[in-house]
C-alpha cells in the first residue's frame, strides 16, 4: 500500500529540485523502508496513483510561492564563491610553490602553472556544483538555486551552456550580462536567457537580510583568512633572507 506521508515528503523535495538519491537518503534516515520508498515514487512517476502529477508538479508556478532571485543577492552569492574559489587557489599554489623548490622540472612550468589550475578550478568548480546540485557553496550559503525556465532539473547541456558560453558572453560585454538580472520580468541574467534558466529562492519567505549578513560575516572571515597567508608567506620570506645573510 503506498503510504501518502512518502508520496507527499516526496512531492516536496522535488519541487524544490533534489534528485532521487538525495530523497531517498532523507527517508531511510528517518526509518522508513526502501520498499515504501520505491513504491512511493512509481505511485508518482508511473502516474499510477497520481496521473497528473508531471504535468502540474515538475512546473514552476507563476504565483507568490515562487521568489526570482534578483542581481545583488546573486551579486552576494558569486562573492561568496570567488573568495572560495581564490583560497582554494592561493592554498593549492603555496603548496605547489614548496614542492617547486625541491623538484626541478616544475620550475620551468612555475609561471603557466597559476593560470591553469585557475580556469580549470573555476569551470570544473561551477559546472560540477551547478549540475550536481544546482547550486554552488555561495547559492547554498544565501539559499538560491538554479532550475530550467519550465520546471524540473538542469540538464547538463544546460550547465554547459549556462556556466561557459553563457557567462563568458555575460561577461566580455562589460559584465552587462550579469547586472540585467536586476531589470529583467524573472531576474534573469544573459547566460539564464542562453540557457532557459532562472535562479529562485529555496525557501520564497526568507528576505534578503540573511544574505547581507553572511555577506558581512563572510567578509570578515575572508580578510582574516588573506591576512593570514600573507603572513605566512612574509615569515617564509624572511627566514630566506635571514638564512643567505
């Protein structure tokens, strides 16, 4: 018998975008059977119970539950994520800077070595969370998400299409492409136009406060955290300095 609490707890998460592992994971957490759970999502999918379902459940609702995230909160999210994005990099570049000295061969790639890892962390970086989770840290963090224009789960295309060839249009028009978010009917920016995007709310009830204050406290975390490497590096240097006098 399918029990309708699954099939409703179900119902829930997928509106807001979680794939079947994620629920699945959920429910078994809270002790019910992975038989209630299989038969819950073939009463759905199989439309045995709920022949409608597709139809209505799997589009977003143009109505007062749905909350387009617009240009500063995402603005606040992308700081979020470059600041992670620049840590990781700065952390990984130390480490490779130490191993650099010892090894002879990596001093001759030293310089191109930078410019790499950075395109490569940043495309991996975005096309990777945006597909998987359809979101990043930094959407996770203020509580936005990226969802097709009509409902459901990006496809990887679309990640493709959103997160290179859409940002990099986005961008080289002098980031005009980003700040249309603020202007446009669903906030969308260039790259959400090129790929039939839109970013929302996870929770439509939350202002945008909670976002500045992470911003604030994530700000104050990250210039700690910069401060910090610098000191580091100046203590490496000195003690170079100190050791050929």
């Amino acid at each position: 018998m399918i029990n309708q609490d699954i099939v409703d707890f179900i119902e829930k998460k997928l509106e807001l975008g979680f794939n079947r592992k994620i629920i699945t994971d959920k429910l078994l957490v809270n002790n019910w059977t992975e038989k209630e759970i299989n038969e819950a999502f073939d009463a759905i999918f199989l439309k045995v119970h709920y022949p409608s379902y597709l139809e209505k459940k799997l589009e977003i609702k143009k109505d007062e539950n749905i909350k387009y995230a617009g240009f500063w909160i995402r603005f606040i999210s992308n700081y979020v994520d470059m600041i992670i994005l620049l840590i990781t990099w700065l952390l990984v570049g130390f480490i490779f800077n130490i191993i650099s000295l010892k090894i002879e061969i990596f001093k001759e790639i030293n310089f191109i070595y930078p410019i790499i890892f950075g395109v490569v962390l940043f495309i991996f970086y975005f096309v990777f969370m945006t597909y998987k989770y359809q979101d990043t840290l930094g959407k996770r963090i203020i509580g936005i998400r990226v969802v097709p224009s009509n409902g459901g789960r990006v496809t990887f295309l679309q990640v493709i299409i959103r997160e290179i060839i859409g940002k990099i249009l986005s961008t080289v028009f002098l980031c005009l492409g980003y700040i249309i978010a603020g202007f446009t009917k669903n906030k969308q920016a260039l790259h959400d136009m090129i790929a039939k995007t839109v970013v929302v709310y996870n929770n439509p009830d939350k202002g945008k406060s909670a976002g500045i204050i992470v911003f604030i406290v994530f700000t104050m975390f990250v210039i700690s955290i910069i401060l910090s490497i610098f000191i580091i590096f100046g203590l490496i240097n000195l003690k170079d300095s100190i050791s050929i006098i």
